[in-house]
C-alpha cells in the first residue's frame, strides 16, 4: 500500500495536467475564458506549490499576459491565429513535430497507448489523437487512476505517466515552446508551455528497456526525426499517389495541403471528452 502523500500528490499531478489540457482547448465559450482570467494561475499556482515544479515566473508571465487580453472574442481571435487558422507555424497537433507529417507513425503509438486503457474516440471529437489537450487529459486520467488505484491497493494502468510524458511530450514541447515564443503576438498560451516544460522536466522517466529495444526504439526516433525534419517531398507524393491508384483508391486530396484537408471535408474542430473526475479548472 502507497503512502497518503503519495496517493495525493498522483491526484494532484492528474488535476494539474487536467487545468493545462482544459486551456489549451479551444476557448469556444465565453465561460472559457472567465476560467482562465479568474480561476487558472490560482489553481496551477497551488498545484504548483504541492508539486515543487517551480513555476511562479511562468504564472507571473502568465498573469500578465492573460491579463492583457479584454475579453472572450479577443482570445478566441488570438487562438485562432496561432493554432488554427492557416498558414500556421505552431502545431496544436503536435505529432507533426516528431514525424514530419499529419497522422503520422507517432499518432498511431499514441492511440495505442489510449486503447490499452481502454480510451476511444467519441462520434462527436473531430480532432487529432495527438491534440495537445488530449496528450494531457491522458496523462491526467492517468495519474488520477493511478491515485484511485493505490488508494484501492489494486493495479495501476497498464500505460505508466512518466513514461508517456517522456515518450511524446518530452520529445515535441521544446519546439512547441520554441514557435510559441516566435509568434508576432504576445499570448497566454507561452507562459503555460513553459510551466508545462518545468512540469515534464520533473515528472517525465524512460520506461527501461532491453538491449534490442532500446536499439530498435532509437532508430524509429531517428528516423521520424530525419523525415521530419525533411518534410513531405514531392517524390514522396508520387509515391503515394502510384500506391493509391494501383489500390482503386481516390488521389485528389493529395492536391490539397495538409492544414486545409478538413476545411475542405466540411469537418470542424471540436473538443476532446470531458474526464471522468472533476478539477479545479473548467
């Protein structure tokens, strides 16, 4: 059996990435950003305090910065322009960091990840499986199931916090962070990266692994770094093109760049599920 400290401070990891998930939503209703103006920095603040992870420059930009914006509209405008509307340079989708590529390989670990804790995607959610808010709300279901768990001394969830913050968030945050702080306008959303940063530096730890694993996980790094950083080529598209037609399969959408594939679908953005367990924030 856990020690009581140790229980609470799970739960308290789980209610703080849950605030984090929940702001980095889009704020489609003004209750949205009555939360983030009244409520957050306070409870990320003493979140913080129980946590030791040594974000009060971050909430102090933070204040200032949220402070800054007048009302709903403005930052539903400002959200927009920096992670919705094209051409961006920020990927609230944050797998195209790790592959260079909408949908990529690393989207499909991480819906590995979801269904092994038996997570699914709703009819109604109409964003990516790599949405940042929803790496987040995971890592937050996580972390509160675990709490439940050793409250119960029963088993933990087959998929480990730390281990996913240190496979994927670990890995794109320090470019997210990067082209967050090159936008032309100042924002809200830097300061809670930041802290987000400080957050994952703490709590994040590589799973161990065997000899050949580890082998085998450092090339599939290496290689959806390399096509990352290469990007899409257009031998890359004749490919695909070839391999479509020879399936009977459809090849117009590759004319259509990847950022306005759902405009053009007629899909819109939407939020991920609500959690199970209630938070300080939203």
């Amino acid at each position: 059996m856990m020690d009581t400290r140790h229980i609470e401070s799970l739960a308290e990891r789980g209610e703080f990435y849950l605030c984090l998930a929940r702001a980095f939503l889009t704020p489609l209703q003004p209750e949205h950003f009555a939360a983030m103006r009244d409520a957050l920095a306070d409870d990320l603040a003493e979140l913080d305090d129980l946590l030791g992870y040594g974000g009060a420059d971050a909430l102090a930009d933070y204040r200032t910065a949220i402070a800054a914006i007048p009302d709903h509209a403005a930052l539903l405008q400002r959200y927009s322009a920096l992670f919705v509307s094209p051409p961006r340079t920020i990927q609230i989708t944050t797998g195209t960091y790790l592959d260079g590529a909408i949908n990529g390989g690393t989207v499909a670990a991480m819906e590995g990840a979801y269904r092994r804790c038996g997570v699914e995607r709703g009819p109604d959610f109409h964003d990516l499986s790599d949405h940042l808010s929803v790496q987040l709300e995971f890592v937050a279901l996580l972390y509160l199931l675990g709490a439940e768990a050793a409250s119960a001394d029963a088993s933990q969830p087959p998929v480990n916090p730390p281990h996913f913050l240190h496979d994927y968030v670990k890995r794109w945050l320090p470019a997210f962070v990067r082209d967050l702080a090159a936008a032309d306008t100042p924002n809200p959303w830097l300061p809670l990266a930041r802290l987000l940063a400080l957050a994952v530096a703490h709590d994040a730890e590589a799973a161990p692994l065997s000899p050949a694993e580890a082998r085998a996980h450092k090339a599939i790094t290496k290689a959806r770094h390399d096509r990352a950083i290469r990007g899409v080529t257009p031998e890359d598209l004749d490919f695909i093109a070839q391999r479509l037609r020879e399936k009977g399969l459809a090849t117009d959408h590759l004319a259509i760049p990847p950022d306005r594939r759902d405009e053009a679908r007629g899909y819109s953005r939407g939020t991920p599920p609500g959690p199970r367990t209630g938070s300080r924030y939203g």
